[in-house]
C-alpha cells in the first residue's frame, strides 16, 4: 500500500513553487494569450510555463511516474500517475480575480490518493491525503451541516461551448427557485474546495478535465462531502462533477435531474 501522505508534501512543494512562478508572470502573460476550444477558453504562457515547472520537479522528486497535465496532455495508467492543472480559473487570472489556483494530484489506478490545491494570490493551501482527512493551512476541514435545500448555496459552473451554455443557463434559472442562492467563481478546483470548508453546501458542473477536479474532489470527499465523479452520474450526465453536503445531496441531485440537467 502507498502511504499518500508524503505525496501531499510533494504536490504542496511543486504547487508553491508553481504557485510563486505564475504570480511573477501574471503582468506579461496577460498581454499575449492563445484560446483553444473556443474564442472564450483561454491559455497564458503562464499556464505553460507552470506545468513545465511541474513536470521538471515531479521528474526529479518522482522520477518515471507519467504526468496528465492539462496543457501538455498525458493519460492515467495502472499505477500512479500525477494530474496537473498548472492554472486553474485562467480566465479570472487574465482579469486579475484572485480566485485561481495550482491543481496537483497524485492517482492510484486512476482514483485520487493525495492532492494539494495552493491559491497563488493568498499563498493558502487545501490537501488531502485519501483517509486521513482534509485541511486547510492545516486546520481540519468539514462540510456544512445543511439539511434543506432551500437553505443551500450551490455552486456552478458553465461549459464553452455558446449552445451548451444556453441550456445550462435554462437549468440555472429554474434552480434558483429551489436553493438559498448560486455562485459562479470560476475555479473549479476551488469550488470543490469550497464545499469542503463549508463555504458552499453543494457545486455541480458539466464538462471538466480530470485535472480540474483531481484535486479538489478529493478535498471535498475527505470533509465528508458526497463525490459523484464523471462517468457515475447518468441522470445528471456522463460529464457531470457533483459535490454536496450529505444533508442535501439526494435532494438536490433530485432537483437537478428534475430541472433538465442531464440534457444539456
């Protein structure tokens, strides 16, 4: 068995150092900028240049072990393999929102096993270790204690593509009726991280990379979070990354499918 406690030191270590590098480059990154999937979906030198950072150091402190990174590709083996998302939220880095982060996970045949999610711009970090809990700054985490989803805050997020954000917006709409209110922060990694400080009682989003929720998903579970990860939710979508508060999560997974989103 992997004790996942030394590869959280690990992916803490390398996220501040990629942490540190992204906010050194942030002034000349923003200036030239490439999209991928759409004229919205934007990549930074800076996204670049962290991930090669991660890479160099994952090869030197874990050397042979592949490296899924969301920049640079990869896939997930039998084994350990390391997911990076060397910025997550770039769009709120190219505006200057401080609610972005460095994404490093480490996997075991593909399940998380230890991640740490480091804020460049508070230099806060959120870990996780599968088993032995989650924290911030190392102070324990746990999710909220909400029971009624009319009470809840939910997080949510939207894809690239301009139809399939049309469709997610009617979804949007017609859950606000059922929930306290919504955020949309932008960061995946973080929100998840949100449901696990209880800062959220719930986040749900359609299409994300394994890198984006790698991480945080982990975190969240850890605080005692209900995971659906993509590929175990057919109601709400094969695509579909969920995260709740166990007092809620039934409930809204109902209301979700309820509202149409597993068409969109």
């Amino acid at each position: 068995m992997i004790d996942p406690r030394p590869l959280v030191d690990i992916a803490t270590a390398i996220g501040r150092e990629a942490g540190a590098l992204v906010q050194r480059m942030r002034a000349s990154a923003v200036i030239s900028f490439d999209t991928k999937s759409t004229a919205t979906d934007v990549v930074t030198e800076a996204d670049r240049a962290s991930e090669q950072l991660v890479r160099t150091r994952l090869s030197e402190l874990r050397p042979g072990e592949p490296v899924l990174g969301e920049e640079e590709g990869g896939t997930v083996v039998e084994g350990l393999t390391w997911v990076v998302d060397p910025i997550d939220g770039t769009v709120n880095y190219l505006y200057g929102i401080p609610w972005y982060s460095v994404s490093i996970a480490a996997q075991l045949d593909g399940e998380s096993i230890a991640g740490a999610v480091v804020e460049p711009a508070t230099g806060r970090v959120w870990t996780a270790a599968r088993g032995h809990g989650a924290f911030l700054d190392g102070v324990p985490l746990r999710v909220s204690a909400t029971t009624d989803l009319s009470l809840s805050l939910l997080g949510y997020g939207f894809a690239y593509r301009p139809e399939r954000r049309q469709r997610q917006a009617e979804t949007w709409a017609a859950m606000a009726t059922r929930v306290r209110d919504m955020r949309r922060a932008g960061a995946a990694s973080l929100d998840l991280c949100a449901v696990a400080a209880g800062r959220l009682d719930a986040y749900a989003e359609h299409a994300l990379g394994r890198w984006d929720w790698a991480a945080g998903g982990l975190i969240a579970a850890e605080a005692g979070a209900v995971v659906r990860l993509p590929g175990s939710s057919p109601e709400l979508g094969e695509d579909v990354t969920f995260a709740a508060t166990p007092g809620i999560a039934d409930a809204l997974y109902g209301a979700l499918a309820e509202s149409g989103f597993g068409e969109v």
